[in-house]
C-alpha cells in the first residue's frame, strides 16, 4: 500500500480532515496538534475523534501524524519556554490517546547558542520527563535543515537524542528530504548511502515517517525553505525515488509543499502515477 496524503488544516475536526484526504487521494494526513505559532488548541472532540478512528479504518489509512507547534521549544535557554513546551507535549500526548493509528512529530530543539551538548541534554531529559509507560503514541524527531541552531540536523544528533531517551520503544523519526538535502544529505544522488548512513547511526527501524518536498535552496545549504514537487532543487526524479526506495515505501508519505488543497491533489496524482508496484 502507497500511504500518501499531505499537510491539512485541522480547524473542521478529525473527521473532516479524514473526507478532505479522501477527496483529494490521500491515505494519511498530518495536521498541527494546534496553532502552529500559538499555544491553545481547540476542545477535545470524542465523538469526532471515534468517528475519525472508524473512518480511517474503512478506508485503510496509513498512519497519520500529529506535528506539534514550531514554537514548542526543548531547549530554550529560558526556563519558562521549555517548561511551556513541556506542558504542550504532554497535553498533545494526552489527547492523541484517543486517536488510533498516529505518530506525534516534533523538532527537537533550537539550543540559541547554549551550545548542542546542553541543548541534546535539555531536550532529553524533557523526553524523558514527558514519556510514561501510559503513552501509547510515538515521537518522533524530525530531521531539520540546520537553520539557526536547530538541533537535528546531523543524524549524529539525533542518535543521540534517542541514546539518552529511557522508553526507547516510543522514540522515533520522521525523515524531511527537503531539510536532509539542506542539511548537507545528498538524497539526489546517494540515496542509498544517506539510508546506509542513517542506518549505521540512528537505525531505519526508527524511521516511522517521511515528509516529501522539494527545496527552494541549494544543496547543505542549511537553509529551509520548501518547493513544490519537482519545482526545487530535488527535482521529480529524486522524490520518487524515495517513494519507490524498498527501505521506505512502506512508510507514511505526507507532503508539506507550498500548496492550496487542488496543488496537493496534483501531487499526489503525480506520484501515485510514479509509484511502482513493490
Ligand atoms: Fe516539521
Ligand atoms: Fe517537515
Ligand atoms: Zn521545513
């Protein structure tokens, strides 16, 4: 099965992001657990939560994800913000319990020139003091460009984050190829040794996501700025081979290109067309 959808706006529910993924060929979705820049998130709907979980089923949806706020912030060097973000994690967590079928995906961190040693350690033990054996939902630690001192950047990085992490059975990642090609991964032309790499730091078992857009900047840039579809410096070629590569076809690909809802629709058309059978 090709799990295929994109980023939708979660302002009419779980259920009616479910019909709009449908309506436009999708068989996941990601959505922000709440506003993006802003801190509430809207009231705990269960029965649309329920409605949600039996549709997904009925249409055999992959797993869908969860991205909490761009501004939760692990390793702020304010005390207040991580503690903020501490709070919005568990929240998110807390009410994704309801929902089946679904990652929890965040960036790790920006240390502000703390430095990435104590940022790697705030950003853990915030892991670790926000994961109980209760949560059912995984994180996952999003692979980053690198802008400013996003923490993330190197898979180094991000093994480890997961090294210090103690329920290490509810941590994993979701690969960006827009941030690992402006990081400094050559996903255009060594796929196989970026996944090789990968591999050998972090483990391709972690990997429970894929976000698939292009770059509007050129390659170890550090910069982060997404491109439609064929329209970077990936190019069509190089995003389906990711689609068709054994060792992630069967993952969750969701898009998060500059796009309207019908721009989505044709993405998805086109990748479909170019997804060959396993
Ligand atoms: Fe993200
Ligand atoms: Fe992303
Ligand atoms: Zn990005």
């Amino acid at each position: 099965m090709f799990y295929l959808g994109c980023h939708l706006s979660s302002s009419g529910g779980y259920l009616a992001m479910g019909e709009t993924a449908v309506s436009i060929k999708a068989n996941t979705f990601q959505y922000f657990t709440r506003n993006p820049r802003g801190g509430s998130a809207r009231a705990l709907d269960l029965d649309d939560i329920a409605s949600f979980n039996a549709y997904a089923t009925e249409h055999t949806f992959g797993t869908i994800v969860a991205h909490a706020p761009y501004t939760l912030n692990l390793c702020s060097a304010k005390p207040e913000v991580r503690e903020f973000a501490r709070n919005t994690m568990r929240d998110d967590l807390e009410r994704l319990q309801h929902v089946d079928n679904v990652v929890y995906n965040f960036h790790p961190g920006s240390h502000v020139g703390q430095g990435v040693d104590l940022g790697i350690e705030m950003i853990i033990d915030a892991i670790n003091a926000v994961l109980t054996e209760e949560i059912k939902t995984p994180i996952l630690l999003e692979t980053m460009a690198g802008k400013g001192s996003e923490i993330g950047r190197s898979f180094e990085e991000l093994a480890r984050i997961i090294d210090g992490v103690i329920l290490k059975d509810k941590i994993g990642v979701c690969m960006d190829s827009c941030h690992m090609h402006d990081a400094g991964y050559d996903v255009v032309n060594d796929l196989d040794g970026v996944l090789d790499e990968f591999d050998r730091l972090v483990g391709l078992d972690r990997v429970k996501a894929f976000h698939l857009n292009d770059s509007m900047n050129p390659f170890a840039s550090g910069k982060d700025r997404h491109a439609k579809i064929g329209e970077g410096t990936l190019g069509l070629d190089a995003i389906v081979r990711i689609v068709n590569h054994p060792k992630l076809r069967a993952l969750p690909f969701n898009l998060e290109t500059p796009n309207e809802l019908d721009g989505y629709a044709r993405e998805i058309d086109l990748l479909r067309k170019r997804r060959t059978t396993a």
